[in-house]
C-alpha cells in the first residue's frame, strides 16, 4: 500500500510526530505512537502507515478511501486505517490526519503501562 521504502517512510513518520513536541517515536523493531498506554499509530515493516481514529472517522475513511480493516500479525486492530500513499504525499493532509488521531487518543482511557 505504501508507495515508500521503510527508512524514506520512517523517516517522514518521525517528522510528521516532531510536531508534537510532547510525543515521541517509540519501539525498536516496531515503531509507533502512544499517549497513556494507549498507542494510535504503528509504521508497519513495510513502510506502511496506520492510524487509530474513533469508530466513526474509521468508517468515514474506509469509505471515502477504499480501505479495509488494518490486519497485524493475524489480528484485526480495531478502529485503525491504512494511510493511503496520496496522504503519504501530501503533508498537510498528513499532518491534518495525525492531528485528529492524536485528539482522539486523548480521549481513550488511560491504561497502566508494563513498565516499571
């Protein structure tokens, strides 16, 4: 689905999270976002980008944009979207998207982390 490589689509991901200065790039293997326990953006192995919005949004865009549920090591990752390559390419849209699953994580309640 990505028309980038993984370190052109990294790369772009981790410019796209500096704009919020209170977030960060988190994994090793498995780059992604979260706020309270709660992550809301994953960059798969494959330079594909997903992003967790509420269950309406989620509907809205699958519909406007042809995708499907988002499937990561064999399970359906409920209310995320596959970032389509033209809002890969275009960063205001991008951003714009990034901005409304970050307000949505905000919402979702916040859940204990496994770290000590």
């Amino acid at each position: 689905m990505s028309s980038l490589d993984y370190a052109t689509a990294l790369a772009r991901y981790e410019e796209v999270v500096a704009g919020h200065p209170d977030l960060k790039v988190k994994g090793k293997a498995n780059k992604y976002t979260s706020i309270n326990g709660n992550m809301f953006s994953a960059l798969q192995k494959d330079g594909v980008l997903t992003v967790r919005l509420s269950e309406a949004e989620k509907r809205a865009y699958n519909d406007e944009h042809g995708t499907g549920d988002v499937v990561s090591y064999g399970s359906v990752m409920r209310g995320y979207v596959y970032v389509t390559p033209e809002i890969w390419e275009d960063d205001d849209v991008l951003r714009q998207m990034f901005n409304q699953c970050v307000e949505y994580a905000k919402t979702l309640k916040p859940k204990p982390t496994k770290k000590t």
